[in-house]
C-alpha cells in the first residue's frame, strides 16, 4: 500500500483515504506541516495518517489545533466516552472496562457525523484513531459527496436546486439512549453545500425519514433511494483499518458509515470531533 509524505500527497488526484506517513508524530506537527494536512483534506475529503500511536488527550489535544472541540451529551456519543475525556468517543463494542457490548451496531447507515447540529454549525471535522481492530469486518465505508455532485445529470442538478432536508435528533438511531433534553432543535440543510472554504459545492443527504423537499415545497423523495442510485453509479471507498490509523474526515464532503460484519470480535476507535466556523 502506497503512502505518501504531505508534500507528494499535494500532487496527487483526489482519492479518499490517501495515506500519508508523516516525521514526527501527530502530536506535534509544525503550524507549516498543519497547514499542509488542511490543504490536503480540502482536497482529498478524507485523509490517513498512519501509524499514529496516540493517547486519547494526545488525539484530543491534535483535533483542537483544527477547530473548536466538541463535546457531546453521554447519548449523543454512544454512551461509552473515555473516562476523564467527555470529548472521546469510543466507537465500536468495547467498553472503558474492556468488555463487550454484545450486539453493538452503531453507525452502520449513512450519515454525515453533526448533520444534526444547524447550519453554520455542522462543519465538523472527524478524527479517527484505529485502537483495537477486529479480526472479521469491521471497516468503514466512504462515499464521495463532492463528486457526486459534479456527476449529477442536468435534470437531476435542476431538481434538486434548492432542495432541502430536515434532520429531527429524535429519529437518529444511534440516539436512542439520549435524554430529551440533550437532543437540539430540528436543523433544515441545504441539498447542494457550498463549503466554506473554497466554494466547491457537495451533496448533502442526511438519514431523515420525511426525505428530501423540493424548492417547491413538494415532497421530492426518500434520500435512501437517491444515495442508493447514486452509490451504485459511483461506488464506495472502504477503509481496512490497520491498528494507528489516524482517519481525518471532512462531514461536508463526504458521507460515512460502518460497515459492520465483526460480530463480537473487539472493534474501538477513538473519535474526537471538532467544529469549523
């Protein structure tokens, strides 16, 4: 598997999950060698530094140079949070105590991580830290929102023009623990996104039962139907994660989910988010 040094990697076509093996750890990178991993994850949606052994305050002390840290409510991060450290998220079927939660499930549809939060606050950043990987299954699947985008018919450019999707926190899965009061208000999201930072337009189709409404107000259809034919003109990415991992993701761009299939086998990653004003 190839991987390549920030510098190659700028010169390199967009791929999902480019890897990339950087000098020192991802702890310390120079504010220059930061800038560079911007500029790449701009470019590419998802990025991987690999090899990254990091502590879960290293990971969170990584993310805060990217943005504002996000911390969660218990039932908003899988009720399974590093102790000490509300904004870790432990992603997989491994509690703090090393046990197994049989059965665990999470993630394993389509989503873009914060679709929930409202516009101007759900640009948020990802990092994900491969801890513990599972002997079957258990990779994560990556579907290119962007070009997606570009690849729209001009009938289905012109339909989906002031499209829009509401995201209700009530009907996320993943969820289901959560208290009422920690769940925030409805968010209504634009289909076409025009990302803050250089303009480029994505495609963004939240989960969302009530589906996709037109600009006319008219109901357009489910959004599982669309990514469903979409996906199966475009194709996936899926990640097989390798113990250091370091998965940086960009929720504008790109859409995620687990892809499941590692039954009991101990699967965690360490997640920390970050926001983007």
């Amino acid at each position: 598997m190839t991987h390549f040094t920030p510098q190659q990697a700028l010169h390199q076509p967009r791929q999902l999950g480019i890897r990339i093996r950087l000098g020192p750890a991802a702890t310390t990178p120079p504010n220059g060698e930061l800038d560079t991993l911007q500029t790449l994850l701009n470019r590419h949606g998802v990025i991987c530094l690999a090899e990254q052994s990091l502590s879960p305050q290293e990971l969170q002390n990584f993310a805060s140079r990217w943005g504002e840290i996000i911390r969660l409510p218990a039932g908003l991060a899988f009720s399974n949070q590093e102790p000490g450290l509300p904004a870790i998220a432990r992603v997989g079927n491994v509690r703090a105590d090393g046990s197994i939660i049989p059965g665990a499930r999470y993630g394993e549809y389509w989503h873009h991580d914060g679709d929930f939060w409202p516009p101007g606050e759900h640009f948020v950043i990802n990092f994900l830290l491969g801890v513990h990987i599972p002997e079957a299954g258990g990779n994560t699947g990556f579907w290119d929102a962007r070009l997606a985008y570009e690849r729209l018919s001009d009938e289905l450019r012109e339909a989906l023009d002031g499209a829009s999707i509401v995201v209700k926190a009530s009907d996320i899965s993943d969820f289901r623990d959560a208290k009422a009061i920690d769940l925030p208000p409805d968010a209504r999201h634009a289909v076409f996104q025009v990302h803050p930072i250089d303009g480029t337009v994505a495609l963004y189709l939240p989960d969302a039962p009530d589906g996709i409404q037109a600009r006319t107000g008219e109901p357009f259809g489910a959004v599982a139907d669309l990514l469903a034919a979409l996906q199966r003109r475009q194709g996936i990415y899926e990640h097989c994660w390798r113990e250091g991992d370091l998965l940086i993701i960009d929720n504008l761009q790109v859409m995620h989910r687990s892809m499941g299939r590692f039954g009991d086998h101990p699967r965690l990653l360490h997640r920390c988010q970050c926001r983007v004003r």
